[in-house]
C-alpha cells in the first residue's frame, strides 16, 4: 500500500522553478533513496514533501489523504519525521530536550520512544544532559535522527545523512535505520551522494536530474556501482 | 442666526467630551445648521467694532499629560460664559475652543488660525512656559491681546500679555515661614527643567535674607520615579525640612515612598497641593505635614469661594472630592482671567485690542474666589493675596499665619511681582502698542539681591 | 554601626534598582528574545497591570491578589493585541515598531479618555524596615525579592513546561521546530501573552509605587529597553545579568552624584556595553 504519493509536483523558490512534474511513489515498509548531483532539486523535495515549500502544482498524498495545504507542523504530526541536510539539531537545548521537542512528530503514537532511541544511539544516553551544540558533526546527527524517531513516524526523511559525518558513524547509522525499519516499521525515505551508504541501506532507488525524475533502479541495479555512479558523480 | 450657536472646535463642532446631557446634545444639533450661516460673518466684521459676535478663543490642553489641567479651565470658561448667557455689550460672544494637545507646533498653528482665520477677540491659553514661548512671537507678531493664566516663575514682560496667576516671587512668605519654625537647613528637590530651576534660584534667595541655606539640592530628572537614593541621600543630610519644586505624576511619587522609608520631615512646597492636589490624590497620611502657598486653594475659606466651588463642582461633578478631583489653582486663574477680560472690554465698552488693554494697565480691580485681585498696569501681572495651606493627617487642609496658628486669613496680602521684576519691565513707560517690549526675563543669581 | 548601616543602605538601593530594571525589562525581553518582536507599547501593558491592580484592590481584593488579576488582565489584552495585531507581522521587525507604537499612543488616549489624568492610588504596604539609624521601605525589598521569584518562575515555565520548550525551539530555529510538529503560531501567542503577563505583573507591583496615569509607562520604558539591549537575547540570564550589572553601576552613581547622575551612569554604561559587546550579556553567555 503507497504511503507516499507524489503526483506531477512542481515547486521552487519564489519564482525559480526547480522541480518539474515530480511523480513517484512510497509504499509502507520500504525504504527508498534517491541520488542525484549537487543542484539537481534533492533537497528542494525534501523540503516540499515536509511543507517548507509549497508546490506551485501537482498533488501530495500521505497515507491516503491530501497533505498539500498542510502547513509543516501539521505533516510532522500527521507521522512524517525529517532529518533536514544540515542537522539542525537545537544547539542551546540539551540533548534531551531535543528529543522531548520531537515527540509530537506522529500525534497517533502511544507514547515516545526516549529509551528505544538512547538504546540505539548509546552515546546520545552518555550526553543526555550536554548541551546540543557541544556535540560533535557525527553525534549531531544521530542526535537529529534520533529526534524525528522519537515519535515513532510513519514515513522517515533523512536528507544527506552521511554528509560531514565520519565514516564508521556513517555505517552506524545507515545500519540503526535499516534496524529501525525492521523493528518499528518506520518508512525511510532519504537523499544522498554517498554511494555506499546508498547501497547498504536501500531497496529501490529514484534518479533525478536538474529537477526531473529520470530513472528508477531496482535493487538489482543498485548492486552494480557503475550504473549508481553515473548518475551521482558531479 | 440660532443663540446656541456659540462654541466653535477645531472641527467646528462641539466637543464630544459633555455630549452626554441633554443641553449639549440639543446644542450639537443646531451646530451644522448654524456653521454654514457664520461662514459668512467671520473674517469680515470679526475683531473690529461693528456687528456680529465678540470672538474669544482658548488654547487649553485638553489631552496629553496635562488634558486634566486644560479641561478644567475649558469648564471654568464655560461656566462664565453661560452666566453671561454669552453676551457682552449687548452683542453675542461666540467662543473659539482649540485643543493643543500639549504639543507647541500645534500651539504656534492653533494660534496662528485663531488669530487669521478666526479673527478673534482675545486669547486666553497656554499652560506651559514652553508653550507659551512658542506662540508669543506670533502673538507679537500680529499685536494680538492674550492671556497667559497657569502659575508660573515670572518674568514675562510682554505688551501683549496679560498674566494673573502665582508667580514663584509671590511665594516667598513660604520660605519665610519654613525657616522661621522648622530651621535654616533644608534640603531642596527640583525638577530638572526651566521652571524648577528658576524658582529654586528665588527660593534660595529668599532663604539666604532669612540667614538659612540649602544643605543640598538634588535636581531631577522629570521622569524619574524611582527615589531610593534621593531618599537616602536626604538621611544623609539630616535637613529641617524638605523644599520641594517636584513637578509631574512621575516625581509626585517620591511622597509614597519617602513616607514607606520612614521620612518624617515637614515639605515646604512652591509646586503641589494647590495646582496638582496630590492631598485629594493620594491617601492620608502620605502629604501630611505639606505646607504649600499660593494665591488659591479650594479649601479658602470666604463665601466668595465656598459659593465658586460649589457651583463649578455641581456643573463639573468631576472635580468633587468624590470623584476624586479638586477644584485647582488653574481653574480659578482661568476664571479671574476671563472675569478681568469681561471687566476691562465693559469698561473701555468696545472690544479694540488696543482700548481694552490701557483699561488692563489702568489697573483693574475685583473680587475673586481668591479674595481681591488688581491688575498691574506696568508689569502686566495680577497683585493677589497668597494663602499658606498646612496639610493635617488626614489631609484636610489649614490655613496659617506666620506664627504658624490657624487663621481664615490669608498670610499676605497685595502681593505684587518681585521687585527685580518691577524695576525690569515697565510697560506703561517703556513700552505701547506699535512700539511694544516683548521680553522674557529670567534673573541671574545675583540679581534678586 | 555605620559601617553596617552603609552596607544595608547599599544593599536595599541596590535590589530595588535591581528590582526595578528587572520587573520593567522582564515582559519585553521574553518577547523580543523568543519572537524577535519589539513591542513598542511595552510601557502601557505595564500601565494596564497597574490600573487594573489599582481597580482590583478598589474593589477589595488584597494587593497580592489584586497584582496577579492585574497580571491576568494585562495577559489577556496581550493574548488579543497578538491575535489582532502581532500575527500578521511576524518577521517584520519595522512593521511591528511602527504598529506597537501606534499602539501606544491609542492605549494612552483611550485610558486618558475613560479615567481621565490620575487614577486610585493605592498606599504602600508592609511599612518601614528599621535597624539602628537606618530606615527603608519593606515594600522596596520585597519588590526586588519578587523581581528574584519572577525570574525563578520564568525559568520553570521555559525548562518545565512543553510551552517553553516549544518556545526556546522555536527561537533557535523555527522552520525546524516547525518540522518536528511544533505550531509556531501558537506558541508566539503564547509567548506574547506570557510577556504581558509578566509586564501586567510589574506594572501592578510598580502600582504602590508611583502615581498611575496614561502615561505612567514612559517612567518605565528606558529602564526596561536599556535592561533589554545590556541583555541580548537570552531572556533569562541576560536580562538578570543585565538588570544586576545597571543595578550595580546606578546604585553607587546615584548615591554620589543623586537621581540625574544614576540615570546619566545608567545610559553612559549602557553605550559602552553595546559597543563592546553588541549582542549584550547573551553574546557572552552563549557562545557556542
């Protein structure tokens, strides 16, 4: 069953139009990626699928129902956790408190998911009363997927999860979320450049290219690095 | 035209501020109806003798910090005029009533469009010396008659103006008092503005004939609310007693908590109780122990004030005790203002500026709530009695005399200008109509001697 | 002793300067800090709190009561002056001047209209504190004793409360805030509310004070802009750091060189701070 809908969205910024007829597809349990080069629009859909941009067409379905005049919050609590590129964890916050503020992503959820999170990221335990911005760029992200986790979404955004991240934490987490979507059945949908995280974690694969969707790999050709490489390398 | 048709506002219409009794609405109808008729009369026949109405205009603030202070002497020109049933020499008196809203470019405009456009008699306004100042070349100017009637320091030596209100010199009987049963060292708080600081010179002044000296005086700031170090600083000093020149809700407060901090002098005051009524204002026994002189206060106890009193507190309700208002000095200033202007128009029977103003220096008499008042013909100012009012605990209000036993007299009589004032400006001899003095004096600190 | 005596003399100025600054800077630095919002009409919600203490004790609640409906009244306004006005100038910082200005103008006329020039007072309370020759006011202290719990109670609300969280998320990065389900919008009105509450507060704790007038707030507004650019943006230990650093400076200028020369030590202190360090106390607290 598709979780995700997108269907022929276009959006930019102001009026610089960066995404053109962008239809694609997410269905529950997957998880999905989508590679591109720098500028190609990567972000910019993550943006558009949370709501800090607003299509200028085109249709958004979330678990059946239109999301597209939904503002931010109300996607957050409807169950979509975002990891956006640059983290942006809340420096002045602790670490802890970080995660209470991301509790609210998914208002259907029993409760919130602290100890499963300091379970998976032990470290986050460790510093759990250190202020945010302490951390380092790696812990800062664990610390970022930890917060949109922590509510139990449906549907994961992580956009650039590796990028300034060092490689063994760059394993880490490409394994947490692949646990994660085996344990809590959380959708993960994500953007990246870094071929092998790409490779380790994905099923199914979205190319796109100055704004358009170009090609869709199936789990086959994701195994074989050439075809990835083409279409990632800058 | 209709006879209800005789108060003009900036919009030509009446003020909204009474429009709730009857009499003022039946008054408001008529107004639309008659603006259009007096269009055609104003501007051609106006000041000059001939017919149609006798013009006066006010500038009383009537919002602002000091809208309280304008809209009683709006009340008390009100009230004369419906005594008059607004006519004065057989003819009808239509009344021009701006509001400057404490704001000087609107007092320089107002005056202006009062004295071109309105074409009008007289001028009674300003309350301020600073708004005063900035309409006084205009008034110059164009020799218009004005009457200037809020206490002030003094020193306006002017052909055009005619004052009749305390002047900072017509106090001094405080000074003597102060020093004579409390002792020669005080401590003096003055705000820090023209006003404070001029009649703190005179006080100082007189202080030294009487052989006494400030131990300190503390000049402050006009929005200062928070006296903690003054308050210190005076237990410090351990003065007699306390010469207060504070002016303005802001340092008003220093009496609620100087009274909490356990300050228990006697306040010799030049500038509260009988303009700002802070014993009405605040509760007892906050000013206990206030002595303050003036030439009025609503609590002179002569029929001629009690029967004033009651009548402007029947028609201004708001100025009762239980409103918590207070019929103030600047009510009976505008009152005897517009009384000496009645007198003087009467007496010389046309309203010419010029034959108006020789029947103002030929030196007016009459009585007033105030007791008798002469209009001095060479300084332009009132000669007046001055009161010296003791606030008691439970801020009644006594009045004294030197020894400092209860009297229903006031503590001096007659009280002209200082002399420095009258040996400066003599605008009988040294001035006239087309060839005026229009000085603004202010005495340097060897001068009074 | 004199010795103890000019120690407590300073001590006693010292907290009500510090009260002072403190309660006059609170509302508009939990304002500005959290929505970037400069309320010019800050005075006058402090002019509201202390007319409606001032009416609240006419009609015969107890002063502490009375403070907190006072509070409430002002917190209420507040919640409709956001609603109406606040909202739809969000990240328009002149807009908002120019409206909140506008404000307040119409806020002093409206009240000099209803209640006319001077207002109930009400007398001070608790009397004198003496010890040998020295006297204060108690009232004096317990105000900057308050000021002290005021600051306890906001920092509860900020660490305590989902609403604060939300609120300093909010601040540090709002599109992100707003990514993880927190509704912004909500929270600003909750925050402009909160700050009236608190200036509702010190406005009726100012009430025994001062004389209240329509224009009681101008007597306000310098200490509470200046304790809000000496503090920056942290709300909490920028506005106590700052209100404790002026209260330091202004008590001994004021004591030796009397009301003009505190408030002159107050301004002069102020421009050296901001030119040293231009984002006030929270530059320094919060380098990270």
């Amino acid at each position: 069953m598709s979780l995700l809908e997108l269907d022929a969205v276009n959006a930019g910024y102001g009026r610089t139009p960066v995404l053109h007829d962008i239809s694609m597809e997410i269905h529950e349990g997957e998880i999905v990626s989508l590679i591109g080069r720098n500028g190609a629009g990567k972000s910019t859909l993550m943006k558009t699928i949370i709501g800090l941009l607003t299509p200028t067409s085109g249709e958004l379905t979330f678990a059946g129902e239109s999301i597209g005049d939904d503002s931010p919050e109300r996607r957050a609590r409807r169950g979509i956790g975002y990891v956006p590129q640059d983290k942006e964890i809340f420096p002045r916050l602790t670490v802890h408190e970080n995660l209470k503020v991301g509790r609210f992503v998914n208002e259907t959820n029993e409760r919130a998911l602290f100890e499963e999170m300091y379970d998976y990221f032990p470290i986050l335990d460790e510093r759990r009363n250190q202020k945010a911005g302490t951390m380092s760029g790696g812990e800062q992200q664990m610390l970022a997927v930890a917060r949109a986790l922590v509510g139990a979404p449906d549907l994961l955004l992580l956009d650039e999860p590796s990028e300034g991240v060092q490689p063994t934490i760059v394993e880490e987490i490409s394994d947490i979320v692949q646990e994660i979507n085996r344990d809590i059945g959380t959708t993960v949908f994500f953007v990246e450049q870094n071929l092998d995280f790409t490779i380790n974690t994905t099923e199914r694969c979205y190319v796109i290219e100055t704004g358009e969707l170009v090609n869709e790999l199936p789990p086959d050709d994701l195994r074989d690095s050439e075809v990835v490489q083409r279409h990632i390398t800058v | 035209m209709s006879r209800d048709v005789r108060k003009r506002t900036e919009n030509g219409e009446k003020d909204s501020q009474n429009a709730f009794n009857r009499r003022n609405f039946l008054k408001s109808v008529t107004v639309s109806a008659g603006a259009v008729s007096l269009g055609g009369c104003t501007g051609q026949i106006g000041g000059a003798d001939g017919e149609g109405p006798i013009t006066i205009g006010t500038l009383y603030d009537n919002s602002g910090p000091l809208g309280f202070v304008g809209k009683g002497k709006d009340a008390a020109t009100e009230m004369w005029l419906e005594q008059q049933e607004y006519e004065l020499l057989g003819r009808e008196v239509e009344w021009i009533d701006y509001n400057p809203a404490g704001d000087n470019t609107k007092y320089k405009n107002l005056t202006r469009k009062q004295i071109q456009q309105d074409d009008v008699d007289m001028i009674f306004g300003a309350l301020l010396s600073s708004n005063r100042e900035a309409l006084r070349p205009i008034v110059d100017e164009n020799q218009q008659l004005f009457s200037y009637n809020d206490w002030y320091e003094g020193g306006v030596c002017d052909e055009y103006m005619v004052i009749n209100t305390t002047l900072t010199s017509q106090q001094r009987p405080l000074i003597d008092f102060m020093v004579e049963n409390f002792g020669s060292d005080y401590y003096a708080l003055v705000a820090d503005y023209n006003y404070g600081r001029v009649s703190n010179r005179y006080a100082r002044h007189y202080a030294r004939e009487n052989g006494a000296e400030p131990v300190n005086e503390e000049f402050i700031p006009l929005d200062t609310s928070e006296f903690g170090s003054t308050i210190n600083r005076i237990r410090e000093e351990d003065p007699d007693w306390i010469l207060s020149l504070l002016v303005g809700s802001a340092q008003y407060s220093f009496f609620k908590q100087a009274e909490s901090a356990g300050i228990d002098l006697p306040y010799g005051s030049l500038a509260n109780i009988a303009g700002t009524y802070e014993h009405v204002s605040f509760d007892p026994p906050v000013m206990a122990d206030t002595y303050s002189c003036f030439s009025y206060f609503q609590e002179i106890p002569t029929e001629t004030n009690q029967e004033f009193v009651e009548n402007f507190q029947e028609r201004n309700p708001a100025y009762t005790k239980e409103e918590g208002g207070y019929v103030f000095l600047s009510i009976a200033d505008a009152w005897n203002a517009i009384r000496f202007y009645w007198n003087a128009v009467e007496n010389a029977g046309t309203v010419d500026q010029e034959a108006v103003l020789a029947e103002y220096e030929n030196g007016l008499e009459m009585d007033s709530p105030k007791g008798p008042v002469t209009f001095n013909g060479e300084t332009h100012h009132a000669t007046q009695n001055m009161w010296l009012a003791k606030v008691n605990d439970d801020h009644s209000v006594s009045f004294l005399d030197m020894d400092g036993e209860e009297t229903e007299e006031p503590i001096a009589e007659n009280v002209q200008t200082s002399e420095w004032f009258r040996n400066q400006c003599n605008l009988v001899d040294d001035s006239s109509w087309d060839e005026p003095r229009t000085e603004y004096l202010t005495p340097d600190e060897g001068d009074l001697g | 002793m004199a010795v103890v005596e000019s120690i407590l003399r300073f001590l006693v100025l010292l907290l009500s300067f510090f009260g002072t600054l403190a309660l006059a800077g609170l509302g508009l630095a939990v304002i500005f800090g959290i929505m970037g919002i400069i309320n010019f009409a800050h005075g006058e919600f402090i002019m509201i709190g202390a007319y409606s203490t001032s009416i609240a004790y006419g009609a015969g609640i107890p002063l502490a009561g009375a403070i907190v409906v006072g509070g409430l009244t002002t917190g209420a306004f507040g919640l409709v002056v956001e609603r109406l006005l606040i909202r739809h100038m969000y990240d328009r910082l002149i807009d908002t001047l120019v409206a909140t200005w506008g404000l307040s103008l119409i806020l002093t006329q409206a009240v000099q209209i209803q209640f006319g020039g001077t207002f109930g007072s009400i007398p001070v309370p608790f009397g004198t504190f003496q010890y040998a020759g020295f006297s204060a006011s108690m009232y004096k202290i317990v105000l900057g004793l308050t000021a002290l719990g005021l600051f306890a109670g906001t920092y509860a609300v900020f660490t305590q409360t989902t609403y604060g969280l939300q609120a300093r998320a909010a601040m540090q990065n709002k599109e992100m805030a707003r990514s993880l389900g927190v509704d912004t919008g909500r929270t600003y009105m909750l925050t402009f509310a909160f700050g009236s509450v608190l200036s509702g507060i010190a406005g009726g704790l100012f009430a025994p004070l001062t004389v209240l007038t329509p224009t009681m707030g101008s007597e306000y507004i310098v200490e509470a802009f200046v304790t809000v650019i000496v503090g920056g943006t942290n709300v909490l230990i920028g506005t106590f750091g700052a209100a404790l650093s002026l209260g330091l400076i202004q008590t001994p200028a004021s004591q030796l060189f009397g009301t003009l020369g505190g408030r002159v030590a107050l301004l002069v202190t102020t421009i050296l701070i901001i030119r040293v360090l231009p984002e006030g106390i929270s530059g320094v607290v919060t380098s990270d």
